[in-house]
C-alpha cells in the first residue's frame, strides 16, 4: 500500500512540477492562477486534474476547445511518479526518501527548462544548495563536511573550467546555470558524486553532442545545454555512487 502511495504522492508532485517548469521561465506565480487549458485559458475542474488519469479519459485534449494537451503533462507525471518509487524502494518511509525526492524532482524541472530555454532557474538551484546543506545535518547517508566539500567542489571546478574556455575561445562555453546546479548536486550528494557526475554527464554529453552536429551538420560552436547531462550524471550517482566506487577500487587491486 505504501508504494502505490509513493507512485500517487509522485504523479501529484509530478503535476506540480508541470506547473513549475511552464511558469518560471515566463517568472509567473507558481500558485495562483490555478490550472488552466493553455490554449483557451479555461480553469480546469478537479476532475479533469488527476494526473496522467485525466490526460488518458480526456484523450489528451481540452475538455472545452478539443486543442490537443502537450505530452509533457503525463511524461513528467510518470516520470516522477517512477523516481518517487525507486526512491521508496530504496530509502523506505524516512527522510531521506523526502530529501532525494525532492532534489530529484528539482533536476527534473531544470532538465526540462534547460531543454526549452538553456536557462537554469537559479530560483531553484540557490535554495537548492541551502536546502541540499542543511539536509546533510538530519540525513545520515552523507556527512555535512562531505557535503561542503561538494559545493565548493562542483562549483569551483565547473567555475575554472567556464573560466578557462572564455579565456582560451573569447566566448562563453559554460553558463553560470551549470556551475550553480553542480554545486547544488554536490550539496545533496557529496564530493564523491560530484567527480562521478562529471564523469557520466562529460561522456554522455560528448556522444549526444557529436552525434547531434554529425546529423544536424553543425560546427562545434553549436550550442547544447548542460544542464541535463549533470542531471541524468547525478541520479546516476544517487543510484550507484557505492557501487561504482567499489567496483573501481575492486579493478584497482
């Protein structure tokens, strides 16, 4: 019963999310007004706003002008319906499972709004790094110097290298939105994830990249966000951080 509350829980936050991700960047109210068709502004009722249920009965379209409804709506329900389950399943009903749940739910609404507009909210990541620094004090999964050690880490690396592309190439290679949102990840996961992050999120985005310029026929000047190559870095951390660390140690004799 309690992990079909968790997918419930999830959808619900999931639908909020969808709220966040349209609005911030517009830097719209995230409360008021409430739910409305994008298309013809019409309130929606309760009953048309259950997450991915609603989307299913009304076809994926507005119950008043028929326009059809973005597949976002559901995706990101599902989405983080699914992460609050592996984050159930893991953690259990405890703090730590609100803690990763929300920062998990953060690196979803920067995903997406890096995808949309290349911007990183810093409305989101700032708090973040408070929130992610304070957690470290309750949480026992990680230490709350690890956790310094993490902001300064994340932040301070993704500044140098920001740095030193603008220096080397006279143009901006990095955006401060990046550097703010690794020095939150470290906040929540510690030094260790942050070198992992980096890892994963540099060799994914250097395949997705060059295979996107080789179909797209763009130079290396073509702009890609970051922003959701830290993300999918980090959960990947989150999951397996101990794992992968001692599996490295394991290959090291």
């Amino acid at each position: 019963m309690l992990m079909v509350v968790s997918i419930i829980f999830g959808a619900m936050v999931g639908s909020f999310l969808n709220v966040c991700i349209i609005r911030l960047p517009r830097e719209e109210s995230i409360i008021t007004p409430g739910s409305h068709c994008p298309h013809c502004d019409q309130p929606i009722k309760f009953y048309d706003n259950a997450p991915l249920i609603s989307y299913l009965l009304l076809g994926g379209k507005c119950r008043y002008c028929k326009r059809a409804i973005s597949v976002q709506y559901p995706l990101i329900e599902g989405i983080t319906a699914i992460s609050s389950l592996l984050l159930f399943l893991r953690y259990g009903p405890s703090w730590s499972y609100l803690f990763y749940f929300s920062f998990v739910a953060a690196l979803i609404v920067i995903t997406v709004i890096d995808l949309y507009h290349q911007i990183i909210p810093d409305v989101i990541s700032i708090p973040g790094i408070g929130v992610g620094l304070l957690g470290a004090l309750i949480i026992p999964h990680i230490p709350f110097f690890n956790s310094l050690i993490g902001i300064l880490l994340g932040g301070g690396s993704l500044f140098v290298i920001a740095t030193l592309y603008q220096w080397l190439f006279k143009r901006e290679g990095m955006g401060g939105g990046d550097v703010k949102l690794l020095a939150m990840i470290g906040a929540f996961l510690g030094w260790e994830a942050v070198i992992l992050t980096i890892l994963f999120s540099s060799l994914i985005g250097s395949i997705t990249g060059i295979t996107l310029m080789v179909i797209k026929g763009k130079d290396f000047k073509y702009a890609i966000p970051f922003g959701p190559f830290l993300s999918l870095g980090a959960v990947i951390a989150l999951f397996y951080k101990n794992e992968i660390i001692f599996w490295y140690w394991q290959f090291r004799g």
